[in-house]
C-alpha cells in the first residue's frame, strides 16, 4: 500500500499559508452578482425556460419510476405464485 505524503500546503500552519489576493479577475469578474439575473429579461427568459426543461424532465422521471414500480411489484406477484 503506498503511503500519501502531505503536501507542504497540507502541513504547515494556516498563518504561514499564502494570502490570495481577492481582487484578482479568478474571483469575480467571471460571473455577474447575483441580483443582475433578476432585473434582465432575456435572463428572465432563459431562466423560465431552463426551469420549464426541469420541470418536464422531472415529470417524465418521476412516470418512468412509477413504471418500474409497477413493473417490479408484478413480477414479485409473479416470482410468488410459481
């Protein structure tokens, strides 16, 4: 069995460890705040359709599994009878 080394991150103090500079673009200039999505209409939109999608997606799982069940239930009836 082969033995993990911690890494020099893994082992030394939390003080000692290197400060990330917050404002680097890494952090936020990726993404827009969070409030930006709900004044947006085209956002809005795609929002209502991407929650439309889920939502069917969610009904056509939700029948399937209804399915199997129904399934399994009757061939445990059948396994019982023979």
């Amino acid at each position: 069995m082969r033995k993990v080394r911690p890494s020099s991150f893994d082992s030394e103090p939390f003080h000692h460890r290197p400060i990330t500079d917050r404002s680097s673009p890494k952090f936020g200039d990726y993404h827009s705040p969070k409030g930006a999505t709900q004044s947006d209409p085209l956002n809005q939109k795609k929002l209502g359709t991407r929650i439309a999608d889920l939502e069917s997606q969610l009904g056509q799982a939700q029948e399937e599994l209804k399915n199997l069940k129904d399934q399994l239930a009757s061939a445990e009836t059948t396994k019982k009878e023979v």
